[in-house]
C-alpha cells in the first residue's frame, strides 16, 4: 500500500513545469478512496511480548489517552518504535531492549512490582524519578523513548504510528500539501486539516 | 591496476554546489571537463514531503559513501576524537545544493577584511586571542561581478538593500553596493513575515527578506516555489529550487563539453615530481581508473577537500598534496550557528507551510554594523525567522517551564502551543584559531581503508560572546512581536560538525600562511584548483554557499583567461 501513495507523489511531483492552478487540478482529481496506509505490525518484531509490554506502559505514560484523543499506544507508535528497532535502528536494538529490562528492574526495586504491572499513577512516580535523575543509568534511554515517542505519533503514518492522524490533530498539524497558495499561509484562517492528496485519507478522515 | 583513460582538458572532483557552476564558464569556453561524482543524479520522484523521511532519517541528504566518511570530533588535542552521528556532506550530482535551504547571501564587505578594518577602528588588541584571522586577498569589489553572475545564472529572489549606492530599506540596508536589482522578488509574504518585520521595526531594527535561490516566479522553463514546507533537507519535487542539478549543470552538459561520471569515489589526485597535478584515481563499482587531465579542480565539501589532499601524498608531497608549508587543515572555521533563542506566542504562527528561506532577517547586529567600543568582541550575528515547521520538530517543543515534557499536561500544553513557538537562526561572523583545525583521524577508516577527516576545535571567546549579545537582540524582536515567554539557552561549545564548515585550505597571497592564490590555485601546485568551503578565510553572519559559487565562477573566469599558462 506504500506503493500506491509513493506512485502518486511521483506523478504529481514528476512534471517539470507545474503552475499551482495544475497542482490544484490534480489535487481536485485524487480519489479519496485511495488506499490507507499500511499499519500492519512488523512480519519480525525486535521486542518479544513481555518487552513490548513495558514499552506500551512506558509510552501510554508519555502520551497517555485522555479527554483530547488517543494516546501514543493508540496511535500506533509501539509499532512505529518496533519497526525502527527491527530496520534501520537495528544496531541500537541491544541498548534499547537493555533500557527495558534495567526500567524494571528500578521499577522492581523502588515500587516492588514489574513496571507493566503498576497503576498508572505510579508509573508516573516511576517516570517522574528518572526525569529527575534519580536513576542516571536511565536518563539516556528515557529521552530516547520520549524522541521515538514523537516520531512515531507526530511522523508520517506510513510508518506505522500517527494513526488516524491523531498525532497531528492534536497538534493541529494540517499534514503535507504539494502546493501551498497564500490563504494556506494565513494567520487569520489558519489551515484546516488536509490529508487526502498524500494520505490518501478524506478530508474529515479520523474525524 | 588502474586503467589509464583518455586525457582530457579538466577533471573536477566532486559536482555539487561549487562545481556545479564552474563547469558553465569552462564548456561554453569549449573545454572538455570529466566530472567525478560519488552520487548520482537525483529526480523530483527522490524527494517527498515526508519529515522522517528527509529530517529524521536523512534519506535526501546523505549518499552512502559520505555514511563512511564523517569525520571524527574532539575539543582538545589530548582526546581521542569520536565520529559524528550523521554526515554533513552529500553524494549527489548538485550535491548539497540539492538539500540546502538555498538563503543564498552576500557576504558582507567587511568580511573580506575583519583583520584590517578591526585594527583600523579599535587598535590591534582587538583582533581577538588566538586568531589566525587575515583579511582575504580579494575584496568584496573585486567578487561583486561574480556574485551577480551567479544570482542570474542560478536564479536569486531577494531585493536590494544598496543599489549601486542608493540604499532602499525594503532590501538589507547594510549590504554591499550591488550592481542591479535580483532578478526576482522575494519569496512571498505572509502575515507571519509581516509580523515579524513590523515588530523588527518597533524595536529600531532594518528587517527585509531572505534572499533565496528558490523561484518566486517561473524561470527559465521551472516552476515557481510551490510553497510546501519540505525544503529543508529536502530536495525540491517542482525544481523550484536552483541547485546546481537544475541550473548550470544541465545548462553545461548542452555544450557537448561536460562527461558526468556518477558513482566514481575518489582516491587521491596524483602529481609528478615537479608538483603538477596529473589527474585522478577513482573506484567505481569495484574497477580502479585513472583520469589524467592538465587541469585538476578539487571541488568536494570542506573536510573531504582537506582529506583528499592529506592522503594523496607523492614524492613532491611528502606530507599531503600542496602541504610543503603545512597549511593544508589549517584556519579551518566551523560556522557559529545557533538557535538559542526561542519565543511562545498567543497566537497559531502558521508557519507549517513554506519555504525555509521565506524568512525575515535582521542585520544590525552582524558584522560591523554596530560600534563594537567596549564590548569585548568583533563581529556579531544575523538574525533570521523562518517558516517550514515540521511536525516531529513542533512537538520537540520547549515547555517554557509550564508543564513537564510528557504526560497528559503536556499533551494539552502541544495541543495548544505547538504552532504557536518559534526560534530564531543567529548566525555568527566566524574566525579562524589557531586551536581549531583538521587533520586525518589516526584510528576511524572509510570502506576503502583510508582515514577519515577529523576535527579538532577548542575553546573560543569571541563567537560566543557575540552570540550572545544578538541573541538579547532577538529577545527584544520577540518581546515586540508579542511573544508570551522567550527564553535563551546559551550555546558555548559552538559547532562540532558543520553544515557550514569552511576553511583549510584557505586563500591567500603566502605559501606560508595559506593554500590557495586569490584565484584558488595552490601556491605549491600550478594546475590545481580548489573550489568550495574550504578555501574561505573567514565566514560571515550568513549561509555561505553564494559566495562558494561567486568564488567558484571565477577560478574557472580564471581557468578560460589563462588555459595556456595553466594547463601548460
């Protein structure tokens, strides 16, 4: 399914000479039926079940779901964060799944139980003290969850997080347009959101 | 062994931003010119609007070879240096002119003499400690005709600040005196640009335009900018941008005098015992060829012109290519470029969309602009604003010390603010020191077995000095748009890897004290050009690629005015 939407970037993007009245034509023509993209989890996953558990708590922590939408387990980034780990952060995946197992084992050792296991408020009591630097050996491999965290709910969906771009609705992100005219550049009007071009999602998709 | 291919006039190393126009000038003179290049040709289908794809990944900007070649870093000579995370160079017919944000500046006049015109104006102490600094061998007047070549031959939007001596405050009242008008308009305005000038002038300052290499309007056959928001380490999917790919390399390759070889990593430049360079060795796809030619121009980016000639070491050149005085790493500057300060505002900015370079700058605080009397440093910063924020970047907020940096407080705090921060881009008037230079890394190989380029850069006083004092100035700018918190977290340990790193093999009029004359020939290697960064004697407050280009135009002017004497 990434290919669909990879095809159609390279129509739009292929033509030398594009005056925006043309891009506008072509935007009007896309189906919006087009294809979502893929979210299938990855064929080899880089956590086995017990680490995707502590990672889901972990991010459920970060971006939790609440009254302004779902949180980043909902969104996908668990998927997201696995893919990376599985490919192109494949040299970081030892370090990464180190960091799950010594979070806990401070878990384990400050509150008694495996983080997983605990309630969300002492999840956060668990966070909170690596946040402020009472377990050093921690520090490291919590900012980097945090920053996978965001790539996965604030990054294109077609890497598996950001799903039903919830991620940008919650920044009020409009997503990705091939050509921008002045009103989409306004203060006063500020852009709603566009997903169809690139996305292949209707408009009011995740709505 | 290597196969001997057919001589040819010039074989230039390297065909990104520098190159990519010196080539023009030398086939419409109908020299034959063979191109190395470690990459290949991109195409618009390469580039997509996608942040991981270009920023977090960074699939646009880096070829594979350059992965193995980033250089190593430490801040003083007793550390074992590290490598980078991520290389700065770019493997790609244009090259980093493919990905760059395109603000495509003049430098400043003082620039070409910050050695002279400090002592002039506040006596010699001034020159700051440990400074190798030297005014250039040329002077702003003397490169002003190439940069207007460049600004048509490419294509700029921007608008004169001093036209010819008449200055117009819509345009950088503080610029040089330019010979004519750009041959576009600025990048189009927004209501965030406007903001932003009328808040720069409420605070007294002379804000105007980025200058860009990107079309405002239709241009020579190419689209104008579409105005997307994916330029930034992106390449352009309309060719809206000038890079070299879509400007003077194709213009050149119709003369029938340019053969782009794509693929061709190059080993060493050799030389015969006089010193002369006599052309190439390069692998491509595991086979080893020689291109002899009776010019050689060296063009690739600053740490990889200064390795290349530290390995090709010959029986002239025991200790590098044209290094007999030991030059060759020295004066190396890496650019001063923060993002310190950083503003909330109470209203959605919407500046997800457009151009990088659709900016607005304020110049008073850069170069010379200001009497510096008193205040412990030369030099300063511009200060520039910016649309084309992404998503992954928006998030990475700072939360002004309102909430914490994660859990449903800051999800509201995102929800709100993302679209509504901003920072500004201080760009320093950078020195070269003697505590500062490249070498080759005793330890960090590249898939061919050769060293890596390292960098050693020490401490420095008067950079951050300057940097500071712009960045109060940014304050107030933010202060008088409306900005609700600013903060300004202080950068002292300045560049590692530079995206604007220049020098090394720096210009000047002595063997002793430089690498290249002012036309970019090696004083110890008559026929041995040396475009790019790494020839630059110091670095303005600004993106430095224009004036690579400007240099560039006119070692190869040079090249066609003296074939006899330098190819003989």
């Amino acid at each position: 399914m990434k290919e669909a939407s990879i095809t159609r970037r390279t129509v739009l993007a292929g033509a030398t000479l594009i005056p925006l009245t043309a891009i506008r034509r072509a935007e009007a023509q896309q189906p919006a039926t087009a294809p979502a993209p893929a979210m299938n989890a990855a064929m080899n996953p880089a956590m086995n079940m017990d680490q995707r558990k502590i990672l889901d708590a972990f991010i459920d922590r970060i971006i939790p779901k609440d009254e302004l939408g779902p949180g980043a387990v909902e969104c996908g980034v668990g998927d997201y964060i696995d893919r990376c780990l599985a490919d192109y952060l494949v040299a970081e995946k030892p370090l990464f799944l180190d960091g799950l197992a010594n979070l806990d084992l401070f878990s384990l050792r400050t509150q008694g139980i495996a983080f997983a296991s605990l309630t969300a408020d002492k999840q956060d009591a668990v966070l909170t003290a690596i946040d402020n630097n009472q377990a050093p050996n921690l520090r490291g491999f919590f900012n980097r969850v945090r920053r996978l965290t965001l790539e996965g709910m604030f990054g294109d969906p077609v890497y598996g997080g950001n799903k039903n771009f919830a991620g940008w609705d919650l920044i009020r992100y409009p997503g990705a347009k091939l050509a921008v005219g002045p009103e989409d550049q306004s203060m006063k009007t500020p852009p709603k959101p566009f997903r169809k071009e690139l996305y292949g999602a209707g408009e009011n998709h995740g709505h | 062994m290597a196969t001997n291919l057919k001589p040819v006039d010039v074989v230039v190393v390297g065909l990104g931003a520098a190159a990519g126009v010196a080539v023009l000038p030398l086939t419409r003179a109908g020299i034959k010119v063979t191109a190395l290049e470690a990459g290949s040709w991109m195409q618009p289908s390469d580039f997509k609007a996608d942040e991981i794809h270009n920023n977090v990944r960074r699939r646009v900007t880096t070829g594979t070879k350059v992965w193995d070649e980033i250089p190593t870093f430490r801040t003083n000579p007793d550390q074992r240096a590290r490598q980078g995370a991520a290389p700065t160079m770019m493997n790609a017919v244009g090259g980093t002119s493919i990905h760059y944000y395109a603000n495509s500046w003049r430098f400043h006049p003082w620039d070409f003499k910050v050695r002279s015109e400090t002592v002039r104006r506040y006596g010699a102490s001034a020159i700051p400690k440990g400074s190798t600094v030297e005014d250039w061998p040329l002077t702003y007047d003397d490169l002003e005709p190439f940069y207007d070549t460049i600004e048509y031959e490419i294509g700029v939007s921007g608008k004169a600040g001093n036209l010819a001596g008449k200055i117009d405050p819509k345009g950088n009242v503080f610029e040089g005196a330019r010979r004519r008008e750009y041959p576009m308009p600025p990048l189009r305005d927004t209501d965030f640009t406007e903001m932003m000038q009328a808040a720069a002038r409420k605070a007294g300052f002379n804000p105007h335009r980025s200058p860009a290499a990107i079309n405002s309007q239709p241009r020579n056959g190419r689209s104008v900018c579409a105005y997307h928001g994916y330029c930034d380490t992106g390449g352009c999917h309309v060719k809206a941008k000038n890079s070299t790919a879509v400007t003077t390399i194709p213009a050149a390759q119709k003369t029938g005098n340019l053969t782009i070889v794509e693929r061709a990593h190059v080993k060493r430049i050799l030389t015969d015992d006089n010193g002369k360079a006599t052309g190439a060795l390069y692998v491509r796809d595991g086979q080893e060829f020689f291109q002899p030619a009776k010019v050689v121009l060296l063009a690739s980016y600053t740490y990889e012109n200064v390795r290349m000639m530290l390995l090709s070491k010959s029986k002239a050149f025991p200790n590098g290519l044209a290094n007999n005085h030991g030059q060759v790493g020295k004066h190396y500057i890496g650019h001063w470029a923060n993002r310190e300060v950083t503003g909330l505002f109470p209203v959605d900015l919407n500046i997800w969309y457009g151009a990088n370079a659709q900016g607005v700058v304020v110049n008073n605080w850069a170069e010379d602009n200001f009497d510096h009397a008193g205040l412990g440093f030369i030099g300063g910063a511009s200060l520039t604003v910016n649309h084309e924020v992404h998503p992954i970047a928006a998030s990475a907020m700072p939360t002004f010390g309102r909430v914490p940096q994660w859990g449903s407080k800051w999800k509201k705090f995102v929800n709100e603010n993302a679209g509504r921060w901003l920072g500004v881009y201080a760009q320093c008037n950078s020195l070269p020191y003697e505590n500062t230079w490249l070498d080759l890394d005793p330890e960090v190989k590249d898939k061919l077995g050769d060293p890596v380029c390292r960098i050693t850069s020490g401490p420095k006083v008067n950079e951050p000095r300057a940097s500071a004092y712009a960045a109060k100035k940014a304050e107030e700018w933010f202060r008088a748009a409306g900005a609700i918190e600013v903060i300004t977290v202080p950068n002292i340990e300045g560049p590692s890897l530079s995206t604007h790193a220049t020098g090394g093999t720096r210009m000047g009029l002595k063997a002793e004290s430089s690498v290249v004359d002012p036309y970019g020939f090696a004083h110890e290697s008559p026929n041995l050009g040396i475009l790019g960064g790494s020839t630059l004697v110091t670095h303005g407050a600004r993106n430095p690629t224009l004036t690579i280009q400007a240099l560039s135009w006119r070692t190869a002017e040079h090249v066609v005015k003296n074939w006899k004497s330098i190819s003989g």
